[in-house]
C-alpha cells in the first residue's frame, strides 16, 4: 500500500570505490540507458518527495559532486573524506542534513549503485515500516546465491541481526534471505544508534547494519520487508555486472513502451534511454538506439538502424540507418539510408533527406528534397525545392563559415557546389555541373560551368583501329551525326 506520507529525507550511499569496475570513472557515474548508476538512484528516491535527499560521496567526489550539481540540483552532496564504512557514511550524511534542525520522522537509506530500484518498492518498504510503526525495517531479498551478502539472521521468525559474509558462521552462511542494503529508520533511533556503532569487526568498519542488533537490543521493533523482485536490488560491482544491468533494464523500459502501444521488432538489439518518449504506433526496427531526450511520434518508423541522439521524429516520419544528434524531422518526413543529422537540422512536413546525406544547422521547407549524396550546412531552403544528386553547400572557406539561402522551388542540378555566402531566389534554376558563387534571382536560370566542346575525329586520331574507332566509324556510316554545339540544358 502506497503510504501518504514524504520520507524526512533518503540518503544515498556512493562514497565506496568501486575498485573492481578499473576504471578512471567512479563507479556510480558509470552510464546505463542514458543515467549514471546514481542517477537511477536518485531519480527513484526523488519519486517519493522526501523532504531532504542527500548522496555521501567519496571516491571521486568532485565528479559525482559535480554531476549532481548539475543533473540533480535539488541533491545536497555530502563529503565523506575516508570511507569507514556503511554507519559511518550514513553518520556523516544524518550529521549534514541534521545541521540546522535536527531530522524527525522516517529516514531512508539506499545504496548509489543499484540502478534497478523503482519508487514503488521505495515506497513498499515505507508503508511496511510506517505500518507496523517500527522503529528499523531492512529491506530483504531471498536470492538463488547469497554469497557476499550480509545474511537476514531471524529467531522463531523475527529478525534479530544482520551478519555479514565475512563474519558469518556456518549456520549463517546457509541462510538465502539476504541485506538488500537500503533500510527505513525512524530518525530519532538511527542517530542515537550511529553513535553507539563500533568498528570492532573483520573489516574495522561501522556496519550500518549493526543499527538494527542495536535497536533489537533496546527492544524496538524491528523487521524485515522482502522485496517482490530481487534483481531489483542487485548493485554493480564490476563491467560484467553493469553489462546484465543494462540488459535488464532496457528490457525493462522496452517492455513499458510496448504496453504504451509502440512495436518493438527486436527488444535484444533496440536500446531506449530512460528520457525518451515514444508515441502510440510507433514502430522501432532492430539495431535501433534512442538517446537522451529523443521524441518519437505516433506511427512514425525507426530503423534498422538508427542511432537517434536529442533528435524529434514527427508522426509518421520514417527514418532508416541514420545517425542524428540534435535534428528535428517533421511528419511524414523520410530519411536515409546512410544519412547523417547534426545538430541544427531541421526538416518540414514531408521533406526529404536521402541516401548518404549530411545536414548540419539547415532547414529544409515542407515537402523540399535532398534525395542524393549531399551536405547541407548553414542553410535555410523553403517549400517544394529539389537539389539534386551531389548537391554541396560550400559553407567553409578555411577561416569562417557562411550561410546559403534558398527561396521557395528552386531547384539545383545534380552535382552542383553552391559556394556560400550565397543566394538562390524563389523559383531559381541551377544548371547541372554548376559552381555557383553569386546570387540567382528569382527565376533566373544560373549555369557555372565549361561550356561543352565537341571535337570530331578525335578517337579515329588518337586511337585507330581500337574498338571504340571501330564503333564510332560504324556510328558514323548508320547517319548518327554529332551532337549540336552547345549541350543540352544550356
Ligand atoms: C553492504 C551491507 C551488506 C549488504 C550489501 C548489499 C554493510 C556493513 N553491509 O555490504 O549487509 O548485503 O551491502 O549490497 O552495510 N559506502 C559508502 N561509504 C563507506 C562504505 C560504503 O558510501 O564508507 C557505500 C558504497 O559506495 C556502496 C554502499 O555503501 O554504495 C555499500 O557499500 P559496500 O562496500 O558495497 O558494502 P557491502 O560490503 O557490499
Ligand atoms: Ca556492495
């Protein structure tokens, strides 16, 4: 039963190293679907409003400090110099949030590096404490392998202690029933008893845990509450696990979009960052991955794939093998295959960008198209426009870039440069071949380039008796003649 009431504050634990992940990032600013571990923490606790959230940082603390600072603004940040352990970090954190008023009510403490933990089991472990009025509520899990785990130690059904893996007897070592790591404590009780905590064990640390043995000892209640899935509580430890991690949460959100009405063809190869939303109809294709706050509109078509970053889809859309950061594309747009958006780019209703196209911070008007082999950078082109195969926007020239405009219906030849700053007025034509690095007025026919030349006889010269002379000759006698002087389209 959800509980009506805010938690008085959670507190995250995230000062630990993390030594077995080797890595020059601390362990809980590691990234799965699109958060660091601590991320997925934080968002989780900040679900149930508590009126204080703190995170104990450590090991790398002026990075996770400063993702915070910038993520999650509303965290206070709380500096754990030396790590003695778990009731030393949470000691720390109730002296921080303590400072001014002292806490009162029920305290949360969860651990920064189990990405898996949702507001609902938060809240599950809340209303079981708050309930049953205790004064400390472990969260527990019943696992296939507990090795590592503090062990759930209960007499004639009540818990009475946690035991660590290291400290742990024979009988306690067989025991399935494990320490999740996060716990709810009425405030008065944990700050009374994190001063009674001592660092008499194998590790020479303050064992949170040793809060509930201290609590049972002075005869509150106590108890445990079992989690209804016990992945959800799993931390990561090493790469491996933060692979499985990923595996299971992006399982996870493909899962929540599916039941919202979005056809995933292939969940094992689709990766969805929590941040992003997908309309109903919306039909992902495999090796497709939306990044960071991508918007995927009703019935539009994604993949295979696609690499989508901070990119909007319009309803309808239909984008195959492209890579996109930072683009809008308007409904019933089309693009790719092999096309290449970058920030800045945004295309109308029905415009088109084709087979191994790259835009860059250009618009493209309702219905325009750039179906072929071209870049497009620093551009605004209007409606009903055409470039054609090979259409390049000169927008660099080595110092400084420039801007390319184009009116409404134009239309560009197929392997033309347009050298910018330049022009192209509504209506503007531009030959084929052309390089064109002045203004086109509306309706002008621009043609920048060699005029063509024919020169008779040249191969029967140049090369007699060779197969092309041979054909040519015989051309020449069925009365194919030359063409005129000046190419077609001039
Ligand atoms: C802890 C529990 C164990 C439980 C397990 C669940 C204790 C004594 N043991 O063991 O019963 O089964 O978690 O995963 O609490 N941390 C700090 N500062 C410190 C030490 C740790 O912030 O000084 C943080 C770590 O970053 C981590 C969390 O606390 O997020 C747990 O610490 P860890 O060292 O992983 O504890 P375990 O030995 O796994
Ligand atoms: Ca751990």
């Amino acid at each position: 039963m959800p509980t009506e009431n805010r938690p008085a504050a959670v507190i995250v634990l995230a000062a630990g190293g993390g030594t077995r992940m080797k890595s020059a990032t601390p362990k809980v600013l590691h990234e799965l679907c699109g958060r660091p571990l601590v991320g997925h923490v934080v968002a989780a606790a900040r679900a149930l409003e508590p009126r204080e959230l703190a995170v104990v940082v450590g090991h790398g603390r002026e990075q996770v400090a400063a993702y915070l600072a910038e993520a999650e603004p509303a965290v206070r940040a709380v500096v754990q110099e030396e790590q003695h352990g778990t009731g030393h970090a949470t000691r720390i954190a109730m002296e921080a949030l303590g400072a001014e008023q002292e806490l009162d009510g029920t305290v949360l403490v969860v651990t920064g590096d189990a990405p898996l933990l949702t507001p609902a089991t938060l809240r599950a472990l809340l209303a079981a404490h708050e309930g049953a009025g205790r004064a400390v509520t472990v969260l527990s899990a019943i696992v296939p392998d507990p090795a590592g785990y503090g062990r759930i130690v209960r007499e004639d059904g009540a818990v009475v202690a946690i035991v660590e893996q290291r400290d742990a007897d024979a009988a306690q070592a067989e025991i399935t029933e494990i320490n999740s790591g996060l716990f709810a404590f009425d405030a008065k009780v944990l700050r009374e008893a994190l001063g009674r905590v001592r660092r008499d064990n194998s590790q020479g640390e303050e064992y949170l845990t040793d809060v509930l043995g201290i609590a049972v000892q002075d005869g509150l209640a106590v108890g445990a509450h079992v989690v209804e899935d016990w992945h959800e509580t799993l931390g990561v430890n090493d790469r491996v696990q933060l692979a499985e991690m990923r595996r299971l949460l992006n399982r996870r959100i493909n899962e929540h979009w599916m039941r919202e009405g979005v056809s995933v063809i292939d969940p094992a190869t689709t990766f969805i960052d929590v941040q992003v939303t997908l309309e109903r109809d919306a039909v992902l294709h495999p090796n497709t991955q939306l990044h960071g706050t991508t918007v995927i509109g009703e019935g539009a078509e994604v993949g295979p794939n696609c690499t989508l970053t901070d990119t909007i889809v319009g309803t309808g859309a239909v984008v195959v093998n492209t890579t996109s950061e930072g683009a809008e594309i308007g409904p019933e747009a089309t693009v790719g295959p092999y096309t290449y958006l970058r920030p800045g780019t945004r295309l109308g209703l029905r415009a088109k960008a084709g087979g191994f196209v790259e835009m860059k911070n250009a618009e493209l008007g309702e219905g325009s198209k750039v179906p072929h082999l071209s870049y497009v950078g620093d551009t605004r082109i209007g409606v009903g426009c055409n470039l054609g195969a090979g259409t390049i926007t000169a927008n660099y020239d080595g110092v400084a870039k420039h801007r390319t405009e184009i009116g409404d219906y134009v239309f560009v030849g197929s392997n033309s440069v347009l050298i910018a700053p330049v022009k192209l007025e509504d209506g503007a034509f531009v030959a084929a071949g052309s390089a064109v690095n002045s203004a086109v007025g509306p309706g002008e026919l621009a043609v920048a380039r060699g005029r063509q030349r024919n020169i008779a006889g040249y191969i029967e010269r140049k090369r007699p008796g060779s197969k092309a002379a041979q054909a040519a000759a015989l051309a020449r006698e069925a009365g194919r003649t030359g063409s005129a002087e000046e190419a077609p389209g001039d």
